[in-house]
C-alpha cells in the first residue's frame, strides 16, 4: 500500500527531478533495497538503528496524510492531513489493525487500479506541447525520491511502479508531469477520464489510510501501544500541519536514505568488507547527493531528535517464550 499510496505524489517529484530519466531511477531505488542487508547489528548500536527506523516510518504518516489531503481535501489540506494522522492515531491506540487477508485485497484494489490506469494512457494519444531533456545524472536524484516507496518485502509489487510511470510520462510528458501537484488527477483529466474522480477518491483512501495506519504501527512497534501511538501521532500531527507532500516525500526520502547508509555502514564494521553492504552504502550515498540541503539538514535534526527520545523511552514489554 504504501507504494501506491507515495506514487500518488511521486510521480510528480520523479518526473521534474529526473524527465524520462524517472525509469532508470526506479531501477536506482530497487537495486538500492535488494542490496541492502539484513543482517544484525552490533548490540552497542542497537539504540541507533532503532530511533533511526522509528523516525523513518513515522514520517511516512505525513506523507500519507498529506497525499490524502491534497487529493480529497484541496480546500484545506494541512487541517485534513492534521485530521487524518489524528484519526489513525486513535485507531491504532485502541488496537485496530488490518488482518492480512484485507491488506491482501486492497493491494488487490490498487494493483487494479494500476493496470486501469497505464491502459487509459496508452489508449488515447498524448497532447504534444514542448519537451525538455533532463541531465542523465537527474536519475539520481528521481531513485532518491522513489526509493522510500520500496523495500525488500514489496520489491515483488516493483514491477507496477516503471509501468504506472511510463504510462504518465508518455501521457502528459516529463514538463507537465513534474508541475502537478495531484498527477493522478491530472493524469485522469488529460485522458477525459473525469466521470472516474470518484473511483480515484476510492483508490487513495484504499492507498493512503491504510499506508498510515501501518507506518504508525511501525515506528510505535517497540514502545508501549497506547503511549506509544499517542506520542507518535503526535509527532506526525506537527509533521502533516507543517509540510506539503514534495516536501514531505524529500524529508522521508533523506530518512530512509541515512537509515540505509547507517546499517550498511555497521554491516561493513561488523562483517568486513561485506560487497553488497559496499556497493549499498556507496549508492545510498550518492542518492543522498542529489536530495536538497535543506532536507538533508531537516533530517539529521528529526534524526537526532528521534534518536534521543527513543533511547530515553521504555520499550515494549517482550512476549514470553513457549516451549
């Protein structure tokens, strides 16, 4: 879901980073997940890597929400955003969760939905206008962008992501993809799919809600459930009042970046000259490279502060083994 759910914005981010070169930064934000190991880390940083995944799943409520909100809610986005981590906040604070067999269809819904999509695309023949060619090195930094919609555990939905992308550049062109602020929309409008905005609205509550719900439940994962979520959604709120989804997307894609270049770096001190944490950690930082100053700074401070407040915290009390 929560792939479906950041391309919403993505593609736009993608798209002015990187023009026709969004296809090969795919392909950058994959390879950058399957490279990364995992393996475990050295108990002295265990506190490190755990505020530091902390963060990086709780800035994706944000991003969902904001994505949410700029869709359904344009009239008042951040007050919407701010709403719906809220409402997520206290769903999760009284247990609620999604069984795996209703995570199963909505992925079901939305890979529908993707394939829906790429077909009006192709279908109806794009309005030309003028065309500007991206630098081959904006790859770089459209993989920066995409890479915190992927992980080892969703590389198998991967193949949806060059297709839903392809499908956009080809219909409204790297230009016009790069300036909306809701692409799918956008996307929709320019095929003369308008009678669908209301199965799009479907398609992103399916797509952000859930992605919401199941970011919070990871970055409260090993704190105490109600305290825990309260806190956490909390912080989220302030995120979602504050930042609009490019930025949102920038700031989680320097989380998820520093997170990655962190555990590859421990692996090499762990393990040694491990090659795939080598070449992960060379990449990382050069996706890194490409992401704005300003969320780079952005981050080492959200970094630092969920680092120090996960430390400080107690953990979840452990379940007791059987057997």
């Amino acid at each position: 879901m929560q792939v479906g759910a950041g391309l919403l914005i993505a593609l736009a981010v993608g798209a002015a980073a990187g023009g026709w070169w969004l296809l090969a930064g795919v392909v950058l934000a994959g390879l950058l997940a399957w490279l990364t190991p995992c393996a475990e880390v050295p108990h002295r940083a265990e506190p490190l890597v755990a505020g530091t995944r902390m963060v990086v799943r709780l800035a994706g409520m944000p991003l969902f929400a904001s994505v949410f909100a700029a869709y359904l809610v344009p009239g008042q986005p951040r007050i919407a955003a701010v709403v719906l981590v809220l409402l997520v906040t206290i769903a999760d604070a009284l247990g609620f969760s999604l069984p795996r067999y209703a995570r199963g269809w909505l992925l079901g819904i939305l890979l529908v939905g993707a394939a829906g999509l790429v077909a009006l695309c192709l279908a109806i023949s794009p309005e030309r206008g003028a065309g500007e060619h991206q630098a081959f090195t904006g790859m770089f930094a459209a993989g920066a962008a995409l890479f915190p919609l992927l992980n080892k555990r969703n590389l198998g939905s991967l193949a949806a992501v060059p297709a839903v992308c392809a499908a956009a550049l080809y219909q409204l062109g790297p230009v016009r993809l790069g300036l909306s602020k809701v692409p799918v929309r956008d996307l929709l409008a320019a095929v003369d799919g308008q009678p669908l905005y209301p199965l799009l609205a479907g398609i992103v509550v399916v797509a952000t809600v859930p992605a919401a719900l199941r970011a919070l439940a990871g970055a409260r994962a090993d704190l105490p459930r109600r305290p825990g979520a309260v806190a956490c959604g909390l912080a989220a709120a302030v995120g979602a009042a504050l930042l609009e989804p490019e930025q949102a997307l920038l700031l989680v894609a320097a989380l998820a970046l520093a997170e990655v270049l962190i555990v590859n770096l421990l692996t090499i001190s762990a393990q040694g000259r491990d090659v795939r944490a080598v070449l992960a950690a060379a990449l990382a930082i050069t996706l890194l490279a490409w992401v704005p100053p300003r969320y780079l700074l952005l981050a080492v401070l959200v970094l630092a502060l969920g680092v120090t407040a996960r430390t400080r915290a107690p953990s979840a009390p452990r379940p007791p083994r059987t057997g």
